[in-house]
C-alpha cells in the first residue's frame, strides 16, 4: 500500500440538500460511509494515496480553458466533467492539443452528498490500481472547490455505443471482450484482499479506450464489504433502477453478490442491445430482465434476444454460455450466483475469445456532444464519460 497523508476538507458553508441524479434512488434519510473513508462531514479529513498528484484549483482551470462549455463532456447529479490538458511529467496545464489529455470532474460546490461521493472516490480509486479501473492521477481540494482528475477515455461509454443512435454497433467479440474486462475489475475489486462493493455497475459507468478496453469508473457509492462473521452490509439503499439486484432494494443488505446481479443485467444488454429499464417498452418488457428470463430459460428460445444489429455474426455455442451465465447471475436467491472469478473464468474460455482478438470496427472514436445529459436509464441523451 502507499504512503498515506492526510487532507482536510474544510467547509464554510452548511450541506445542502440536493435532489439526487434521477437514475438514482434512496429509500433511507441515514447515510452510510465507508469504513476505509469514515467520514461524514467535510470539516473532517480523509486518508488520501501519496502516489496522488495534488492540482491547484487556478490549474485546473487553464486546463480546461476556465471550464468552457465547448470542453463539457458530461453532466451528472453531483456536478460536470471537463476535457482538459495537461503536461504529462510536470502536470502543469497545457494548450489543447500540447500534452496529455485528462478529464476533469469538478463537483457542485452545493452537493453534500457529492462531497461524500467525492470523498469515496479519492479513497478507493487513490489506492486501487488494475488495469480494468479507471485511473485516478489527481485531485483539488481548494476552499469548497472538489475536482478529481482521470486518465481520459477516449471511446466514453459502453451506454453510447450500444444504445445511441447513429453509432456504428460493435462486435460480438468486442462485446465479450468488454464483459471479460468488466468481469476482471469486479473480481479485483471483490478479491479478499480488496474486499471492495463496487455497488453501481452499470452501462454509463463502463469507460472505453481507443482499443475499447474497458474500465470501471465513478467509485461514489462503493463500500467495503462485509468482515468478520458478517455476511452483508447495512446500508441506505441506492443504485440505479433496472440494474440493482432485488434483495438490495428490498432490506439494503448489500454484498458482492449486488454486484453479480448488476453484472447479469450488463451481460443482458451487451447481448440484446437493450437497455436495462425503458419506459417506452410496453408492461413488463420494460425491465430487461423481466422481458429476457422466459428465452433465458427456454435453450430453444435462448437465440431470440441477441441483438438484431450483430447480423447472426456470433457463436451461437458462446451466446448461449454467455446467457446461461447472465440467468446464474440474475438468479432471486444471492446465495446462488456464481461468483466474479467463476464468472470471469467461464467468459475467458467462451469460443469467441479463445482464437479472435478483439476485433472494435474500424472508425474513429465518436464524437460526443458536449452538452451530454444526466445518467439515465430513460434518458437518452449521451453520456460519455460517467466518471
């Protein structure tokens, strides 16, 4: 582990109650922080990784051209994400074009909640390096001012390439080959060295490189898991709809197994090229999963929910393992789904990846507007870097 220091996060003003992201939902008032974090206001301090580059806020903001609209990557609940340059050994701000590009998360300086958010990103993301997480390489904490600073992901995120339109669909291997990679991150994070509940795995949180590796990204909500002779963590229940396993919503009693559940949800789209929940589908096809079991459980029927757009372009042997696995993971009972190393395995041995490499189509990384909405489940404005 690395040398740990010490900040504080020192606030003139009262926490404001802020309306929460509206993919997100809580059903307690209480709050819950994690043990590594043990922080719940933002006159107290937070251990923060020394391998962490520590930015001033005037930095941050040459970099990205004093927050311009024109460099706004995407917007969420607790505040924007800027595209931004910086010079890759002294990391002091560049011209665009000069240097390393970043992206910058400046939180809203009234998010209570975010500040928590931002706190638990610092943590987990400060200490934990794989090459399936998002890289975190710095932070500011200046007055109020809260901004994190990423590796930037040129290809955004998984959401925009499989549901928005207009964009060209990616392949079957390219698909099983960012379920493996998603696959790997949570079994890091899950390890029992780690430990670490990931707790919003969704579309919009996987980010893509140039060569669409993905990564997990926006570490807000994790919390470790449980130790001793526990078997679950309490805590306020929140998530995003269509993706947060049902046990959860219900008691808030959160484990690794959450995340097995959300991780069947993302296997579900990346083979039908559906979104989790959509409110334009009529009566129960507006849950994914709802509409998918019946074909999950029917071999015959398996085939009818891969996505049109692949052209029949796939191993029927491999889509049907892979949804066989996607129903282990959606299973009502925890104790039941497999868990991230088993599930990794079984991936890692599908047909399609034994002998293909990964195979992305041949265009440029998209070009997403700027002016991206809030992470949604019915919204469909792009998001393209959920960080």
């Amino acid at each position: 582990m690395t040398l740990l220091h010490v900040i504080q996060a020192n606030a003139t003003k009262p926490p404001v109650n802020t309306p929460t992201n509206s993919t997100m939902f809580s059903q307690e008032t209480t709050s819950s922080v994690s043990k590594s974090t043990a922080i719940t206001s933002r006159s107290e301090s937070t251990s923060v990784s020394g391998s962490l580059k520590s930015f001033s806020f005037n930095d941050l903001k040459n970099a990205t051209r004093n927050f311009r609209t024109d460099s706004l990557l995407g917007e969420g609940g607790f505040g924007c994400v800027f595209k931004g340059w910086i010079d890759e050994i002294t990391f002091t701000p560049t011209k665009p074009g000069v240097g390393t590009v970043v992206a910058i998360k400046k939180l809203k300086i009234e998010s209570f909640q975010g500040h928590k958010e931002w706190l638990a990103e610092v943590n987990y993301l400060g200490l934990l390096r794989h090459e399936n997480l998002v890289r975190l390489i710095g932070y500011c904490i200046e007055s109020d001012n809260r901004l994190l600073v990423y590796e930037y992901m040129p290809r955004g995120s998984l959401e925009n390439h499989l549901f928005r339109r207009g964009v060209q669909p990616i392949s079957w291997t390219t698909r099983m080959s960012i379920a493996v990679d998603v696959a790997r991150g949570l079994s890091f994070l899950h390890n029992s060295e780690n430990h670490v509940i990931y707790r919003d795995l969704k579309a919009s949180n996987i980010l893509l490189d140039s060569e669409f590796n993905a990564k997990l990204s926006d570490f807000g909500l994790a919390r470790d898991g449980p130790t001793g002779d526990n078997t679950h963590v309490s805590t306020r229940v929140v998530g995003t709809r269509g993706y947060a396993a049902p046990e959860y919503v219900a008691t808030g009693h959160l484990t690794t197994k959450s995340d097995v559940y959300s991780f069947g949800v993302v296997l579900l789209e990346l083979l039908s090229g559906k979104r989790a929940l959509e409110e334009d589908r009529p009566g129960y096809e507006e849950s994914l999963v709802d509409w998918a079991k019946p074909f999950l459980i029917d071999t015959r029927r398996v085939l009818r929910i891969m996505d049109t757009r692949l052209g029949g372009q796939y191993s029927k042997k491999a889509a049907q393992t892979a949804a066989a696995l996607a129903l282990q993971c959606l299973h009502t009972d925890p104790k039941n789904r497999p868990l991230m190393k088993d599930i990794l395995a079984t991936l890692e041995q599908l047909p399609t990846l034994k002998d293909a490499g990964r195979t992305p189509p041949r265009t440029p990384p998209p070009k997403f507007e700027h002016h991206a909405g809030k992470h949604s489940s019915h919204n469909h404005k792009p998001t393209p870097n959920s960080y």
